[in-house]
C-alpha cells in the first residue's frame, strides 16, 4: 500500500495584504519513503458574516490583538492526534479536525488553524501523487472536466473596504465576452488602466482599496457604473458585450435598526430594491451580490422573485458557505448563486460539499478570495472545477493578481477552455 502518511504539520504567522497575521501552515506527507510538504495562508474578511467560522486572534498586546499564537498552538495539538495517520481521504481528515473541535462555527481551534491544516494536507497529498492540486481536487469535486473560471474584477472599491463615501463594496467587470481566459485578463487589465486615466481626468484619486481596485471620493453606485463604462469604451470594448458589471453591495454592513443607510438616509428594503432596479436599467447589470442584510430574509425572496431569471443574486454573509444555510436558501427560494470561501466554512471538504449542493439545486458558485489576502493561489485551482466565477479583485496588487497569474498558468501550461462560451450559451439572457 502506498498511501500518504502525516509526518508533520508546522504553522508559522506571515502577514496579509492589510499587514495583519495570518496563519500558514505546512504539511509535510510521507509516501513510498519520501516526503513531499506543501502549505496554504489562510486569508482573513473585513465585512465578515455574522454566521461565519470563528478566525481564532489572541486579543492581546501584539498586532492590536491580531495575533495569532494560540491558533498556531492549536496546530501542535491537531498534529498530536493526526501523526502516522493515513491522510489521502479529505473528507475523512476534515471530519477528525471538525471532531477534535468539537463546536459548531469552529471556535475551540479555531477555523484559521483548522483550514489551514485541511488544505495543506490535501495540497501535499496532491503532491505525493506528482498531481496539479486542480486535477487533484476533481477526486473530491467529481468534476472530471476543468474550465478557467470567469473573472469577476472588483474595480471600484468602497464599504469598509475603502475609505470613501460608497456604500456599496465592490463595482466588478465581468469580461463575458472573450474566447480565452487570457484575452480576458488582457482586456481587464486595460479597462483598469483607462478608468486610472478617466479618474485622474475628473482630478479624483487613484489610490486603491484593500482589494486593488480605486477608492475615489465619490459617493454615487451611478457615478461608479458610470465611470466604469467610460473605461470599458475608452478601451475600445463593448458595453454588455465584451464587458458587463457586478456588485457587491455588501448590505450587512449599513444595515442598522432595521434600515439601509444609503447615502446617509435610512431607507427601507423597497427603497433600496427602487435603486437597484434604476441600476439594472441603466447598465447591463450582471450580478448583484448580498443585496440586503443577512438576516433580512423577507426582502431577499421579493428580490429573488423578481429578478432571477435576470441577473445573478450571488449570497455572501447570508450563506458564509455553510450548507444548512445554503440549503434554507434553497428551499425559500432565495438568491440563484452562492459566494463560496473557505475560511467562512473552515474546511476544504465542507467547501466542496457547498459547491456541490449549490450546483445541484442550479445555483451558479463563485470562488472568492477575501479583502484580506497573501500570495496564495489555491483558490484558482478550485475555481477549474465545478465554478463558472472566481471573485478575486483587481487585476492588480500581487495578492489579487497571484490568482490570476496561476490561472495563467494553467491556461497557458494545460490548455483549459474559459468558461464564458459555455456560460452565455446556456445562460445570459439578453434583452
Ligand atoms: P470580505 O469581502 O473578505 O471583507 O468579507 C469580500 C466580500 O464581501 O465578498
Ligand atoms: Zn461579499
């Protein structure tokens, strides 16, 4: 038998993009008497959902309570109980780690330590069989065909991504409109480059928020899409062709005593429904991601019945990637696509098993990173299988862009197909 054995896991503190700790730890598998180590960085969310694992901090002194000792601690201890194991069923391994915790949202270890164990062991045991992570997950994901998934680019940011006067988080591009993925981030990346001239031309800022794309003091989602579309003209491309726009409103987080905050006046859900539906007249609108606070369930399913069948209603912080709540999503028919991200749920397997549910109910997934991101490129690897979208900001800052690059990569190295042909021949609805 040849199966990967756990030898050793360490876990040490590097910093992400916003100069916070983060966990990374090692993985170190024996099989046919070598040993083959891989590591993961676990990432860290801003406009976290309140459903969400809990990401383990010291709250002490150092890093203005950001530390992350005791969760590398925790690492020892999973290692105390997974030495010499048999590691190559990740199912098997998460559901040991989601045991030795013991809670429901992963607060005794702590999700930073349990994610960042769950993917490295995967991505050694990849290793082991001299397998790209990508082709390695299709065992877990049954997904025997891999794409290269559509961007979604977040170029203006705001929220508390930013710090500006936008309510609305993140105006994405999504370039629909290309063969290859290539071509595709070609072309994003010369959209970004005119909106910098276009912001400069109007004397606003071009400095970035925490996921790469512009902060300018403007106040307006209009003015943004507006800005946006400028940029994707003075690229020479096609509005609602070649490029069509997502948001994610990130609601949650100007949500307070039962009203949305929007441009500093307390409005309620139908009002804020009101500028939505201004916005997916004005533009081709091609998502709308956590319209409405995450326990606002009643204004999600007016919402949803409205517009589902024309645009993506993509759940972040109401669905934080955790299948019961995926599942009350289905079944109250709420939302058509889920955000997925990894340290929401804490696992890879559980991950996989929310990918899974979400594609078999119709729901479109989304592969995201996190505001507060590293060099880590996993998640492009997951995004081949099983995703028509990766979420992963500006193509720009070398945490956003080590996405796109390894998907490059696999573009360039294994020939993959992008997935946007396929996409508006089954799906966009044009009108
Ligand atoms: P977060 O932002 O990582 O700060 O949660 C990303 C998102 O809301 O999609
Ligand atoms: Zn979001």
């Amino acid at each position: 038998m040849f199966r990967p054995i756990l030898k050793d896991l360490k876990a040490i503190w590097v910093l992400d993009s916003r100069s916070n700790p983060t966990v990374e730890v090692f993985a170190y598998v024996q099989r046919k008497g070598d040993i083959f180590v891989d590591s993961f960085i676990v990432p860290s969310g801003a406009s976290t959902g309140e459903f969400e694992a809990l990401e383990l901090r010291d709250n002490e002194k150092d890093f203005h309570g950001k530390g992350v000792n005791k969760a590398i601690k925790n690492v020892s201890y999973i290692l105390d109980h997974l030495y010499n194991t048999h590691v190559d069923d990740i199912f098997e391994v998460d559901r040991k780690l989601i045991e030795l915790d013991g809670t429901k949202n992963k607060s005794n270890l702590g999700a930073n330590a349990i994610l960042g164990v769950s993917v490295a062991i995967a991505k050694a045991v990849a290793k082991s069989y001299d397998m790209p992570f990508f082709k390695y997950l299709s065992f877990w994901t049954k997904s025997y065909e891999y794409y290269l998934p559509i961007p979604m680019m977040n170029i203006i940011n705001g929220g508390v991504h930013a710090d500006n006067d936008l309510d609305f988080q993140e105006f994405m591009i999504v370039p629909l409109g290309f063969e290859d993925f290539s071509n595709a981030i070609k072309a994003s990346s010369e959209v970004y480059n005119s909106l910098k001239k276009i912001l400069k031309e109007n004397n606003l800022s071009v400095s970035v928020g925490d996921e790469g794309g512009f902060a300018p003091r403007i106040d307006s989602p209009f003015k943004a899409c507006e800005f946006i579309i400028a940029a994707i003209e003075k690229s020479g491309y096609k509005v609602g062709k070649d490029f069509y726009i997502s948001i994610d409103v990130a609601a949650s987080s100007f949500f307070k005593d039962n009203k949305y905050i929007y441009l500093k006046n307390p409005i309620n859900h139908k009002e804020l429904i009101n500028v939505y539906e201004k916005l997916i007249s004005s533009y081709p609108i091609f998502s709308i991601e956590d319209p409405f606070d995450e326990n606002d369930w009643e204004a999600w399913k007016e919402f949803t019945n409205k517009y589902k069948n024309k645009i993506l209603i993509v759940g972040d912080d109401i669905f934080v990637t955790n299948i019961e709540r995926i599942e009350k999503g289905i079944n109250n028919n709420v939302a058509n696509a889920v955000l997925i991200k990894l340290n929401q749920i804490g696992t890879l397997s559980e991950t996989i098993k929310a990918i899974s549910l979400a594609n078999k109910n119709g729901y479109k997934t989304i592969i995201s990173h996190r505001s507060g991101e590293t060099e880590d490129n996993t998640i492009s690897h997951l995004a081949t299988n099983n995703s028509y979208f990766i979420k992963t900001g500006a193509p720009a800052r070398s945490e956003r862009n080590s996405k796109y690059n390894e998907l490059l990569r696999i573009y360039n190295f294994y020939n993959l197909n992008y997935y946007a042909t396929l996409y508006k021949s089954n799906y966009l609805v044009t009108s």
